[in-house]
C-alpha cells in the first residue's frame, strides 16, 4: 500500500510536469512567448542566466549553475516543509506499528471480500484515530508551487539564447553530454539511497523498486537533451542530495524524539468502535450457535 502511494505520487509529479510543459506553447520546437509559465517564470530566468552569462562575463554554464542555485533555495522552505511533514508520518507510522500490523494481517488473509471490506475500513478508521494520514503526509500543495519552477528552469536551460553555443568545460551545452547523463542519473540514486537509511528491512523491500524510478526518470530526460538542461538536472540532484542529508540526519532525528516523548506522556490506544463492523459477525454466530444445541438438546430428552 505504502509502495502504491509513492507510484501514485511520482506519477502526479511527473503528469504535472508534462501539464506544465503544455503552458510553454511551441511551434516547431520552440517556444512561441505565449503562455503564463513562459511569460512569468521561463522568460524572467533566461534573462537571469543571461546577466550572469554575458553582463557578469561568468558563461553559460556557470550562469545555469547559479540560477539553479537561487531557484531551489528560494523554494527550499516548500521542499523543507513537505519533508517534515512527510517524515513526521512516517515516524508516527513507525511507533503505530504494533496497533495498525494485525489489521493489515487481517486485510492480507481475509476470505472474503466482505471481511477484506471492513478490514479496510477498520484500518481507514485507526488511522483517523490515532491522527496519522493515507497518504503519509506527503501534501500535494508544495509539490504544485514548485512544479513550475522547475519547469521553467527546464525550459530556460533549453531555449535561452547563447546556451547552444557555448561550452563548459569543454562540454558542448547545446549537444548531449553522455558524462552529465551519468552524473545525473549516479546522483539522484544517491539521493534515493539516502532516503531509505534509518528504515527498517520491511520499508527498504517496500522501497526497492523506487529506488531507481527517479534516477531511471531522469537519465530518460536527459540523454534525449542538450547539455545545458542536463546540467540543470545535475545541480538539482546535487541540491536534492544535501535537502536529503538534512531530513535524514537532523530533521528526522529531531521529530523520533519528539514522537518518543508524545507517546510516553500519552500512549496511543485504539478505541473499540474501530473493529465494532469486524466483531460483530463472529459474536453474533457464537451466541446464536449455543443456543440452537440447548432447544435440540431439550427436544431429544422430550422425546
């Protein structure tokens, strides 16, 4: 469940992406200046890189650095904001496990589809109850703000007059760079590593296959594009890594402690109400079933 919630959530970072690309309107290739995206947030970030490239005599490869830089620290408190949340969860998910475990035991060997139902709901509920979310805090709003920042960064590396001529490192950043696509694809691995340090083996089987759905992601990008955009990507990775280093290392730590300490003032308890639907049944058959053997029993002495 938790695995399809991730898919879930890569796959509407990724729809959002392509939406957004849409705003860029193009015509045969290029963007026609048309579109909210391209007038508010493409156009403003090539001129950007342009100060830096041309004004400030730093090249265009250094100037797409710099930009990429400016835009993720700008948007850093979102990316900060979305992993406390999510991480929050996920801790809480944590110590909940011995409560919420033999409700999914009884999802997993349920025999029916009636019991397989109010199993569900039973788990729905104890989540409700005990105040931890579906969907593990993982909030679509900060994902929608920096959608389009990083479209636009995409789209400014790509299309920014003087970015296909220029060199960088001896790196043409107007033709594929097979190097930065490995770089790329090597760092957003990492980063994906690092996010399943401090799990235990049942959440790293969880996270397996998404270990390499980002990188794979990104490596699919990248080798179809120019040098330039793959730069973008290579100092997103690396920004990504060192956002990632922070929620593991600090923010994570941080908020086991305080869950600790929140659940030794007040332990969690499931109240009964949520396997009232489940009981029911069984309780039912073991009053109604006594009672059958007793009038038989009486009619056999009668006769």
């Amino acid at each position: 469940m938790k695995q399809s919630k991730r898919l879930f959530l890569s796959g509407m970072a990724l729809s959002m992406l392509v939406f957004l690309s849409g705003c860029v309107q193009q015509k045969n290739g290029v963007p026609t200046g048309e579109g909210w995206v391209y007038k508010f947030l493409v156009e403003p970030m090539g001129h950007l890189i342009k100060f830096f490239a041309v004004n400030q005599g730093l090249g265009f490869g250094l100037a797409i650095i710099i930009v990429t830089l400016l835009v993720r620290t700008l948007i850093l408190p979102l990316g900060v904001y979305q992993s406390y949340k999510a991480s929050y969860q996920s801790e809480k998910m944590r110590f909940l496990k011995p409560i919420l475990d033999p409700i999914q035991q009884r999802m997993r060997n349920a025999s029916t589809q009636e019991e397989q139902m109010a199993a569900q709901q039973e788990y729905m509920a104890a989540h409700k109850e005990l105040g931890v979310s579906m969907f593990g805090g993982m909030g679509c709003l900060p994902i929608l703000i920096q959608m389009p920042f990083f479209t636009a960064l995409f789209y400014a590396a790509k299309f920014t007059e003087g970015i296909a001529d220029a060199n960088f490192f001896g790196i043409d950043l107007g033709e594929r760079s097979l190097i930065l696509v490995a770089i790329a694809g090597v760092l957003y691995f990492f980063q994906s590593m690092l996010m399943t340090v401090g799990l235990d083996e049942e959440q790293k089987k969880q996270m397996r296959s998404m270990l390499y759905i980002n990188p794979i992601m990104i490596v699919m990008f990248s080798i179809s594009a120019p040098a330039g955009v793959t730069l973008y990507w290579v100092v997103g990775g690396l920004f990504g890594i060192i956002q990632q280093i922070l929620t593991t290392f600090i923010i994570k730590p941080k908020i086991r402690k305080q869950i600790e300490e929140e659940f030794v003032k007040n332990p969690p308890k499931l109240s009964k109400t949520a396997t009232v639907k489940t009981a029911e049944p069984i309780i039912d058959q073991a009053i109604i079933a006594p009672k059958k053997e007793k009038r038989n029993a009486g009619k056999q002495r009668s006769k």
